[in-house]
C-alpha cells in the first residue's frame, strides 16, 4: 500500500460545520466537526489507513493534519473533501483566478499517514499559519 496519495480537494460548508459554528470557533464541536478530511473507502485502503487516523494533507499553500473518515458525501475514489474552516484554510490556495475568492475545490493534494500526529486546534493554527505562536499558552485540543 501507498504511504502517499495524490487526490483532488473540495471544500464546502456542511451541516455539521454550521451546526458547530454555532457553539463558537474554540469549540469542542467546532474541533470535532471540521477537523476531518472525508476520503472513499478505497482510497482510505490504498494509504493503509482506518477511519479516524490522522494524516497529513498537503498543498502547494500549506499542510495540516487532520482526521481520515469515509465520506459521509458520495465521494468517488480520488476526490477528498474537507470542510471548510481554519483547518481546510491551511491548505486552500491563494489563487483567485480573478475572481476575488480563493480557489476552494478542484486543487491537488499530497495525503500521508500522521499516527500519533496532534491535531492543532483552530487558535493554535492561526497563530501559527501568522507567525504568531509564541508556545506560551501551551494550547490544548478543545
């Protein structure tokens, strides 16, 4: 089994995303909701993976590691999702097309196995993706 794989991401709101949103950034649910990527069983097969291992996911903007799940949208091998959010933030690149807007599906990335890797949680992150963390409100998951 591949240790990587290459897939194409798509980002959007979701139910569970907007269900959290409601509870606050810094939320459990929050945390629990959009720290996912949703993958098809086979490619979930394919990296030698179980449901809720984490990984971590590349692009040409950035990385993040996040939580494996089988898809709970009909995802055709090859197609990743994530939802969007601080998480998939990491990741989405800055390319506009024109447009205004960054581009939030249709980009390529890099997936390998992270196990016993930490998923940030989403203050952590932005102070990081800014170059703000300092470490010293040492942050725990939510």
């Amino acid at each position: 089994m591949k240790q990587e794989l290459s897939l194409t991401m798509i980002t959007h709101r979701s139910i569970e995303e907007g269900i959290a949103l409601e509870k606050g950034k810094n939320s459990r649910e929050y945390y629990d909701a959009c720290t996912v990527i949703e993958m098809s069983e086979l490619d979930m097969f394919r990296l030698g993976i179980e449901e809720n291992t984490p990984v971590r996911v590349f692009s040409s903007s950035g990385e993040v590691i996040v939580r494996a799940i089988t898809g709970i949208q009909s995802l055709p091998p090859g197609v990743c999702h994530i939802r969007q959010g601080v998480w998939a933030n990491q990741i989405v690149p800055a390319i506009t097309q024109s447009a205004g807007a960054p581009q939030y599906s249709g980009f390529e990335v890099t997936v390998t196995p992270a196990p016993g890797e930490r998923i940030l949680h989403a203050r952590e992150l932005v102070l990081r993706s800014v170059g703000m963390w300092t470490g010293e409100d040492d942050a725990t998951d939510p």
